[in-house]
C-alpha cells in the first residue's frame, strides 16, 4: 500500500543531487563567450527545476492522510504525529513555491546580459538563495524521510472479515497467529515481543465457497486506562476499533507470562465494554500448564490443541461479518 511513496533526500543531499546534474551540462558554441553564457543559463535553470521538481514530488506522491483508511489514520498519528507531518508537507510546498519565485524573478536577468562575470555572480546568488531556503525546511525533509519509512513497513491491511488476537503481553497472541497461519511473528518469553501488528491469513473452503479471514496480531495490552497506554499498545487498540470484526482474547491462567489472571480478565471486561459490537471469542492459553473449568476454548499453542475448534469457532463467525 505504501511501497511507492518516494524516498525524500534531506536538503544537503537535495542540493548536491541538484548540483550533480548541473555539473553534466555543457553547452556548445563557436564563440567561446556565447558558450560560457548558454552553460551557466541552463545550469542555473537545472539546478532550480530538479530542487523544485524534487519539493514538488515528495508533497505530490504522498498518500494524502485524509483519504486513507481510519486504521492508516490513526496508526500515523501514534507513530509519527500527523500534525507534525501535515506541517512537514505544507513547510515543503512553501519552499517549492519559494524557490520558484527565486528562478523565475532571476531569469530573464540572466539571459538578457552578455556579461559572463555578471552572469557568474547572479548564478552563485541564485544558487545561494535556493539552497538557503531548501535547508531552511531540512528539519520537514528529515521528518517526511522518517514517516515515509515507519510508512513502508505497515502492515498490508486488507477490507476483509478480520480477526484480531489481544490480550496481556506474553500470553501467546503471537504463537496462536502461527498456529493459524503461514505468518511468522517473532515469538518470545518476554513481555512486548511484539512491538507492530502483524498480519496473517487463514482461509477454508466450505461447498463452494471459499472463505477467508484477514488475522491481526497485537501488542500486548495491560490493564490500564487509555491515556495511560503508550504507543505499542495505541496500535492493538487501534486494530481493535478500526478492524475487529470478531476479537480472539487469550488468558493465560497458568500466569507463566508473568501477570495474574484477575488482571488479564478486568482488561477482557475493559475491552468487552468498549469494543460492544465485535463477535468475542475467549481463549485460555498453555493448557499444558494449566486447564481451568471454565467454559472458555482451551488451547495449547506448543502442541496445537484444541485450535481446530478456535478456527471452527471463527468460521462460525463468518457470515454475519461478510
Ligand atoms: N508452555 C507453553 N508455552 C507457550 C504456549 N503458547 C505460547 N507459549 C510461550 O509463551 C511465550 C510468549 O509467547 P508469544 O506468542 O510471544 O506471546 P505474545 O502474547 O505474542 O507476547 P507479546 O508479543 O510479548 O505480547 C513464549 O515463550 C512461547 O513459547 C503454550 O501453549 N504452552
Ligand atoms: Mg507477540
């Protein structure tokens, strides 16, 4: 979805692009005067065109914020701050206009006098004035540079039935996304393993049709208020409201992921209330440790059993979500 957003020089590497490509132009004539005049002219016209050219691209290619999907949205403002970037993007129009303004008032000086020296001293001036205001927006360029990458490496969300997996950090979100698909998420004993949602797939065939669910791993959320949360938990909260149609919360009674039960549940009823209209299905993880009475599905993620009957569950869940 991102993958074409350009790639933004910051305003050093800007300028010597710009001057690189100058460098190459050599005009000709037989009078050596008219020679020396034509090359600093097409010179100074290149220099301001690739500047603007460039200004102009980065503002112009980027995904404008507002057409995006809300979950895009919202995964912008946690991780880069969309006023800031909206600011960025409007800091760098300025200085494509401004750099504009500086060639096109120079121009026609240019060509009118046969002075080379003269010509020599307007063409350092120019130069001088445009690189002055590209590096006055360096600190825009370097933020857009910044966005456009964490942008590259979001998750490939697709406008399916989807599934997302929350619960406590530890308790197995990740394990059960590979449980239930190709996908590979980084699995480990320690709290906020996972730090980005990861996307993963599961489809099954029934009659003719062929049904497929888009499955969400988050970060691990705690049991505390909103404003408390900070930023790896923003994304699973995000993913929450924007793209769950039925929520797999795991438990993991045996506590090995190093918070208690009575925690793990007071944040399943928090997100219960607020997340009212998503299909739940409750899992009690590591059955291997610990099996409980309750009427939760018991799974085991380091065996895989009892995940037929979460991936049953899910199916069931298929068409009130189409
Ligand atoms: N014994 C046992 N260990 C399990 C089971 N499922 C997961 N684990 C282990 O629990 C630890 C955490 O698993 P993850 O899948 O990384 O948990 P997570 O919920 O994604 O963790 P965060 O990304 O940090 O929130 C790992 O050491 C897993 O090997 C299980 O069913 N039984
Ligand atoms: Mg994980």
């Amino acid at each position: 979805m991102f993958k074409n957003i350009p790639q933004v020089l910051d305003a050093e590497q800007l300028i010597e692009r710009a001057l690189s490509k100058t460098r190459k132009i050599q005009m000709t004539d037989r009078n050596a005067d008219y020679r020396a005049k034509k090359t600093i002219i097409a010179r100074t016209e290149s220099f301001s065109t690739v500047v603007t050219t460039l200004l102009e691209k980065y503002v112009k290619d980027f995904p404008s914020i507002e057409t995006l999907p809300s979950f895009y949205q919202e995964l912008i403002d946690i991780k880069i701050d969309t006023n800031k970037l909206k600011k960025s993007l409007g800091g760098i129009d300025w200085a494509r206009k401004t750099c504009q303004m500086i060639y096109s008032k120079q121009a026609r000086s240019l060509r009118k006098t046969k002075n080379v020296d003269f010509l020599k001293q307007k063409q350092r001036e120019i130069y001088g004035r445009i690189s002055s205001v590209v590096r006055q927006v360096n600190k825009e360029l370097v933020l857009l540079a910044k966005a456009e990458n964490i942008m590259r490496r979001f998750p490939d969300i697709h406008d399916i039935p989807t599934v997302v997996i929350a619960g406590y950090p530890n308790v197995g979100k990740s394990s059960l996304l590979r449980c239930l698909s190709k996908a590979k998420p980084k699995i480990a004993q320690y709290p906020f393993t996972t730090k980005e949602i990861h996307v993963g797939h599961i489809e099954r065939k029934e009659r003719y049709e062929i049904k497929r669910f888009q499955l969400i791993d988050t970060p691990g959320l705690l049991d505390r208020p909103l404003e408390k949360k900070n930023d790896i938990e923003k994304q699973a909260i995000a993913a929450l409201t924007h793209l769950a149609d039925v929520i797999v919360f795991i438990l993991d009674p045996s506590e090995t992921c190093g918070y208690n039960l009575m925690d793990q549940k007071n944040l399943l009823s928090q997100i219960k209330k607020m997340f009212k209209s998503s299909v739940f299905i409750i899992v009690e993880n590591k059955v291997d440790f610990k099996k409980t009475r309750s009427k939760n599905l018991k799974i085991c993620c380091e065996t895989s059993e009892g995940i037929d009957a979460v991936i049953d569950e899910i199916f069931s869940n298929y068409n009130s979500n189409n």
